[in-house]
C-alpha cells in the first residue's frame, strides 16, 4: 500500500512553477513606460493594446464615427492602415462596397461576412479565435488592430458560458498588445435618468479594458452622438461629442464628410433641446389642450389645470409639468403668465402661439 506522505512528495517533485515564477518585481518602470506611451487609434476613446467596447442604439451612427476617427488616425500618421482590419460581419450589399471603397482609399483591411477575399473559402465568424491566435503566434499581435463590427456576430452576448469563452481567447492577443474595438447595441429601454443601458450580460463590458455607450440627441437635420465613459483602464475621454447632417438622396461619403466634432457645452444644449423635442412630443395632446384651453379664456391655472386635465384625462401633475416646461419664448415653449392678485398664475399665449393655428 502506497505511503500517503510518499505521494505529497511525489506531488511536490512534479510540480512546475512557484510563485515567484510568476512576479514582476522589478518590472514597474516597463510597465509605466509603455503606459506613458499610450497611441489612441480612435480619437480619445480606444488606446492601442486594449480592448474597447463600444454600445449605441440601432442605426445610432456608431459605424459612421468609428470609420470616421479611424480614417482621422490614419491621416494623422497615429495608426498604420495595413494593421486595421474590419470585420463588418453586419453589412451587405451597397453599404458594404460602399465601405469597402473608403477602405481601398486609406488602406486599411476590409473583411465581410460571406466574402472570400483572397481565399478560397468564405469568411465566417466563427474563423476569429483562429485568425487571432495567427497573430499572437506570428508575433504580430502588437500591430494589429481588429474592429468587429458588430460584436453579436462573433459571439452570443446573452450567452455567459460564450461570453466567457470569447474572453479567453481575446485576452491573449490583447495581452500581447493587440488592440480589439467591439461595437454593440444597448437595450431598447433606457434607464430612470433616460441613459442608455448596455444590451447582454455583464461579461464583455467586464473584460474589456474601457467601455463607453453613445447617446443620441436629434436636431432638424443633425444627430448629435455623445460617448459616455462607463469603463476604463487609460487616460481616454470620459466624454467626445460628434455630429453629422443627414439629408434626403445623400450619398455615405457626403453622410461622412459631414462628421464633426462638436464642443461639450454645444452638445449639452443639443442633448436639451432634444429632450424638449421628446418631452412635447410625448405630451402634444396635452400641449395642444392647454393652448385650446386658453384661447378659450381659461386662464388661472388651477382652472386651466382641472380643466385640461378632464380633457385628457391625464394626472393633474402631469399637466403641472408640461405647464411648467412649456411656459416661455423659446423654440418649443408656448405660453407665459402673470401672476396676479394673491400671487395666482395667469397664463397668456406668446406671441409665436398666438399667431399659430388651431393646434400646435
């Protein structure tokens, strides 16, 4: 019978490494040196060597600005373009040449799902673990810069056991100083404060190095697009604001040479002014009763309150709200008030109202 403490031994002579194998003591200044040295490949938002995810809503623009920084980069000499490759497993037809063609004009690598290129077989998703681990064995981890565009191609994002497993075979490549920048959705519903809320479980946003999703505010002919930081591991932005002017028969190229960028404070009163938009939209029966209400010579506001509110049969608080929110001379404000004797609100049209028609 075989000695217990004999197969502790045996078990102690087979064992490989210790922990010290494993420190980096004396390490520290490399590593501050290469973060130092931080390239950012996409304005202030991805840094070269890490993971960046980045959430929006559908046919929010996301594409469009990643194309448009990474375009920025290479022009700017930060990013050699032979080192970027594309993977747009979401496009066909039209808007796929179409990127294509900006691809061919700046150099950088255009892979589509479906197409061989200069295979013989066609490209498929499922092929990235392979073509990662190419890179990480042939040394070239460290030049290579892979866009998935979009990251549920690649891999079930609702899915923890495939979010995990895709982890674990994109960290070597970044640990190799690869640079992976993954684009994705949010939810279709927002949070309490109106953010959007990132879509899956938790287990791409946890691995990657730095996160952001991107806000979407609405003008006439502009979107205003806003990164917001959730997550980082490096000095990028906590926030960068791009717009561009959508037109009717525009072509992509004039869509994307219309992307500018766009000042914090200028794309906080964008962000305000389209939330006013919603807010009136949201609430235009109720607009449209108070405005009726007071043509009609109700005017105090606990009458025009009660009365309004009967007619939509909406809170009274709601209508307090739009009351308030609505009163002024601006854009999408369409009354004003005194207040009078014991300090009761009077309401009156503005001009602009008063001169309108029957509704808003």
């Amino acid at each position: 019978m075989t000695n217990p403490l004999e197969q502790v031994g045996n078990q102690r002579k087979s064992r490989k490494f210790t922990f010290k194998d494993f420190s980096m003591k004396g390490k520290a200044e490399e590593l501050l040196s290469k973060m130092e040295n931080d390239i950012f490949v996409l304005g202030r938002i991805a840094i070269k060597g890490q993971s960046t995810l980045i959430y929006a809503q559908t046919n929010a623009g996301k594409t469009l600005l990643i194309i448009y920084l990474l375009i920025k980069a290479i022009k700017q000499g930060d990013i050699d373009p032979s080192n970027v490759f594309y993977l747009n497993a979401d496009d066909h037809g039209k808007g796929f040449a179409q990127k294509l063609q900006l691809a061919d004009k700046y150099g950088f690598e255009m892979i589509g799902g479906g197409f061989e290129g200069n295979a013989d077989v066609a490209f498929s998703p499922d092929m990235l673990q392979e073509l990662l681990e190419e890179r990480v064995e042939a040394g070239e981890a460290g030049n290579t810069i892979v866009i998935l565009d979009t990251v549920k191609k690649f891999v079930d994002h609702m899915d923890k056991k495939g979010g995990r497993k895709f982890g674990m075979y994109t960290r070597p490549f970044i640990t190799q100083g690869g640079t992976l920048i993954m684009l994705s959705h949010v939810n279709k519903h927002k949070d309490g404060e109106g953010k959007s809320i990132y879509s899956g479980t938790t287990d791409l946003i946890d691995d990657a190095d730095c996160a952001f999703t991107l806000e979407v505010s609405e003008g006439e002919s502009t979107r205003t697009i806003t990164f917001e930081h959730q997550k980082s591991r490096g000095d990028v932005a906590l926030n960068a604001s791009y717009s561009y002017t959508r037109k009717e028969g525009q072509s992509y190229f004039e869509l994307l040479g219309s992307v500018t960028a766009v000042s914090a404070a200028d794309a906080e009163r964008e962000r305000e002014l389209s939330d006013s938009k919603q807010f009136v939209t949201e609430n235009i029966h109720i607009v449209n009763e108070i405005v009726a209400c007071i043509r009609g010579g109700i005017a105090l506001k606990t009458e025009l309150t009660k009365e309004v509110a009967e007619r939509t049969a909406e809170a009274r608080k709601r209508v307090n709200k739009v009351l308030s929110k609505c009163t002024g001379n601006g854009a999408l404000q369409y009354w004003l008030f005194r207040t009078g004797e014991h300090n009761k609100q009077i309401y009156r049209l503005n001009k602009a109202t008063a001169k309108s028609g029957a509704k808003i």
